[in-house]
C-alpha cells in the first residue's frame, strides 16, 4: 500500500548552472507542490500504513528550512533545481520516515521531477 502527503512551499531560487540568457538563471520564485510518498504494509491494528499526523511531524522542519526561503541560501542547494530539491528533500526525510518511496516536487502545474532514492 502507498499513502502520501502534499505539502505546498513558497521559495525563491535561481539555478546557476544556466546560460545569463535563460530566465532561470535569473532569481525567481515558485508556488512548490511537494508530494511526499510512504509505502508500507497495512499495520491490522491501525489500519494505515502509517498516521499522517507523523508524517507532517517529520515534514515539518524541513518546511522551515525551504518555506519563504531563498534556495540557493541552503546548505546543499546552492543549485536547487526541483531534482537537487527533491534528493535534498529525500536525505533529510528518510531517516525519520523508513517507508518513504518517493518525493514529487511539482514547481509548475505542468512541471516537476520524481524522485525515489538512489
């Protein structure tokens, strides 16, 4: 079973690696929607495969770091395009969340990365 969270994250950024020309190489912000996916037996107990109230809980100082954040400011996100992003994310989040499978970050209503570990 895979249960998941969206959590929505206001951010600026540029990404360096760009050419002056590009718009993105430019400071920018985005409306981020970050998916945030758990896989995992269904507990007969429970009945879940995990409460989302903890997955808020390990999600929540990561929202700190990166909300109304300048990116590039962040330690290991001086190039912080969605997939540099999403793997930060992934780093941080897998230690508290043992299920997590997959972390989505959705920086367009068209435009995102998935991302499930190395």
């Amino acid at each position: 079973m895979e249960i998941f969270n969206i959590y929505h994250v206001e951010a600026a950024r540029k990404l360096p690696g760009l050419p002056a020309s590009h718009p993105c190489a430019n400071v920018h912000g985005h409306s981020f929607q970050i998916q945030v996916c758990v896989s995992g037996p269904v507990d007969p107990a429970s009945g879940w495969v995990m409460d989302f109230a903890d997955l808020d809980a390990a999600f929540a100082p990561i929202r700190q770091q990166i909300d109304h954040r300048y990116l590039n400011d962040i330690a290991g996100l001086d190039n912080p395009t969605s997939e540099n992003l999403a793997r930060w994310i992934w780093q941080r989040l897998k230690p508290a969340v043992p299920g997590l499978c997959r972390i989505i970050v959705q920086e367009t209503q068209r435009s995102g990365c998935v991302y499930s570990g190395d």
